[in-house]
C-alpha cells in the first residue's frame, strides 16, 4: 500500500487511529494475511480477483486445526477477513469468536451488502476494529454496471450502521477506466459520510480480472502521469482522508517526487517510506483462499505456498519466504533497493522491469505535464541507468 495522504502531508489520520486501536506490536512474524473464507458473494465484479460467485468455502476445522491455534506465534499485524463476502461464510462468527482469543486486530472487507443492524452489533462485539466496504463510484448507474447487482442505497445505509457502533470505516476502490474519473467524488463521499480512509486498487491481471485487463487497466502511461499528479494534487486539498494507492509499489516514488519541493526532500520521503511500500509478497503478506491454497499475496494466483488444508502456517510462511526471495523485480533500476516492481505485472508483461512503473510513466509524459527543472533531472538521471532493452520492453 502507497500511504499517499502520508507521503505528501507526513501522516496520516485514519492510519494512526487503527495502530493506536491496535496497542504495541514488535514482534510480528508477517504483517497482513488475507482469509478469503468463500467463493459466495452477492455482487458480480467483472474484475473480481477472486473469481467469485461459486460455492466453494474453508473447511472451518482445518482452518482452525492449521491455522488459528498458532496465531499466538504467527503474531500477524492484521488479520484482513474477505471473500467473496466474508458475511456469507457458514461459520463466519464461530471464526470472529475464535480470533477474539487471540488478541488480532481483525479487519473485514465486504461488498457493503450484507451489514444490518445485527450483523454490525456482532462485529463490535467480536471485536472487528476495520471495515472497508467495497465502493467504485458514487454513481448508481457507474457502479452497478462494473460491479453488478450493487446498490448505492443499501451501501450508504450500511455505512451509517457501522458509524453508529462506532466502527472505523474505509472504501475500497478498483481502478479501471470506469471508476479512476471518479475519484475526487469518491473523496466528497467520503467527507460527505465521515469516512476516514479511501484505498485505491490499480485492476490486476488476476481472476476475472486477468481476461479483462487489457480493456479495462489503467495502463497507459500517459493517463497514469497525469493521474498520479491529480491525486497528489487532491491529496494536497484533502488531508482528512487517507488516501492509499494499492498494488504499485513504484507509486511511492512518483508520490515523492511530485509532492517534494526539493531533491533532497524527495530522497527523504523515499528513504523514509520505501519500507512500508515495497512489495511484501510472501514476507509480509500472504492470502489464504476458500479452496485452502495459500498464495504470497492475494492476487498472486499463479504461486501458491502451500495449502492449508495439508500444512501449518508455520510451515507455509517458511516456503512464502523463500518465494519472495525468487520473485520478478526491476533488476536494472536503480531505486531496485526502494520499490522493486509488482512482480505480478513484471511476469505477466514478460518485462525486466515493471511495465506500469510510475516513473517510467512520468518520463514518458515529460512534454505533457508541468515539472521543476530538478523533478526533470532526476527523472532522466534514472532513464538512462536504465538498460536499454529493459526500458524498450517496458515502454513499448
């Protein structure tokens, strides 16, 4: 995740409020692990990474047997419940009931269309700190043509409810060419409802969405320049909402740099944030999936660490490492040390470095956007350490 509220304003808001809520943590053996518990879900995402809508789910005692009862050792920051819709998981509370044992700070991604007033009250209760409810345009009709069967309605009443029992609440947005237009109306949404957090998803070539991607990807380099400086420039207007980029760790850079007034400013923010942007596939995130398969992130579907069916975590997180360290990454750049590239899009672009790279977007739209002198230089000082049949592939 690119902390973009962070970067450009030094903090963020809704981010301090969660670790607060999360007390001291410093011995975590891996940051985020993801249980996408079934393949049900109410919605019919074009794009979903999950390919929902089966009725596939996790087999709760195994979960239970390889999986929660070494939490106490496993020590993840964040526990990411998801789907499909986590909601419609036969065993959902027994789980929730289950982590509350062990001290998690347990989050819930959901499609926003299953939370009533029951529902929520057992949330706080089980002690679920974080809810991203899934959102791509405040737009009724934007909305319900990409996501199908969504309803604005049922999602801002949702919303409400979960303000009302005092859980903290986050949107989650996929960026295609349908919804990246919306965005400064998603941040009046957010203010317009008291919501804390907007995460911006970049599409990935995973699920239904792999069939897609090409058509709907935000991917051309010179809306992805002019994109990335609208957001810094909204972000600048808008600190009250943290706002995330997901899934292109080379955001961070181009974040840095549009949002610095000086060299040395920029190389600050880089070195200051490169650890939290960086790709964590497999070191600092994994993704468990309804059929027990365990993947270094969840839309790393192509990988898989083992199941969970067959081993512990404990082993599993020992082969997810050793995958990270064989993982895609942009061997040529010179900030390799700082970004590494998504080795997703690196291997499904068959490039040596990635081909949606920020600041390869930024220095292909040289003669297209505003930049200082120095953002200018730094820009083609990096280019031309650039191995030229990389930076072909990568720019074709």
């Amino acid at each position: 995740m690119i902390p973009v509220t962070g970067i450009v304003h030094g903090t963020s808001q809704s981010r301090e409020r969660i670790l607060q809520q999360q007390g001291p943590h410093t011995t975590a053996s891996i940051n985020v692990i993801v249980l996408n518990l079934t393949q049900r879900c109410p919605l019919k995402c074009i794009y979903c990474y999950a390919s929902s809508g089966g009725s596939q789910e996790l087999d709760f005692s195994k979960l239970y047997q390889n999986f929660i009862r070494f939490l106490d050792k496993v020590k993840p920051r964040v526990l990411i419940i998801s789907g499909g819709e986590p909601l419609y998981y036969s065993h959902i509370w027994d789980l929730l009931e289950e982590l509350r044992k062990y001290n998690t700070c347990v989050s819930l991604s959901t499609s926003g269309m299953c939370l009533d007033e029951d529902a929520v009250n057992k949330l706080k209760y089980f002690g679920v700190r974080y809810v991203g409810v899934s959102l791509d345009s405040p737009s009724s009709y934007a909305d319900s043509k990409i996501r199908k069967a969504s309803s604005l309605e049922k999602i801002i009443s949702s919303i409400n409810i979960l303000k009302k029992y005092d859980i903290e609440v986050g949107l989650r947005t996929t960026l295609t060419w349908v919804s990246y237009a919306s965005v400064d109306n998603l941040i009046e949404f957010c203010k317009k409802f008291n919501i804390g957090r907007l995460c911006l998803y970049y599409l990935m070539p995973s699920g239904r969405g792999r069939d897609l991607y090409n058509t709907l990807a935000l991917n051309n380099h010179y809306i992805r320049a002019k994109f990335l400086v609208y957001i810094t420039k909204l972000v600048e207007c808008n600190p009250d909402v943290d706002i995330l980029l997901v899934t292109e760790p080379s955001d961070m850079l181009a974040i840095a740099l549009l949002s610095s007034d000086n060299e040395d400013e920029f190389y600050r923010k880089v070195r200051t944030w490169c650890n939290r942007t960086m790709c964590g596939a497999g070191s600092k995130i994994i993704s468990i999936f309804y059929d027990g398969e365990v993947h270094p992130c969840q839309f790393m579907r192509d990988i898989a660490c083992g199941n969970i069916m067959n081993n512990t975590i404990l082993d599993i997180l020992t082969k997810a490492r050793e995958i990270h360290l064989k993982l895609p990454t942009c061997r040529y750049c010179t900030f390799l040390n700082y970004c590494h590239g998504c080795p997703i899009k690196i291997a499904y672009g068959r490039s040596a470095i990635d081909p949606e790279c920020a600041l390869l977007s930024l220095y292909l739209s040289l003669d297209r956007i505003r930049l200082a002198s120095w953002q200018m230089k730094i820009l083609r000082e990096w280019a031309c350490t650039l191995h030229h049949e990389a930076f072909q592939e990568a720019g074709s």
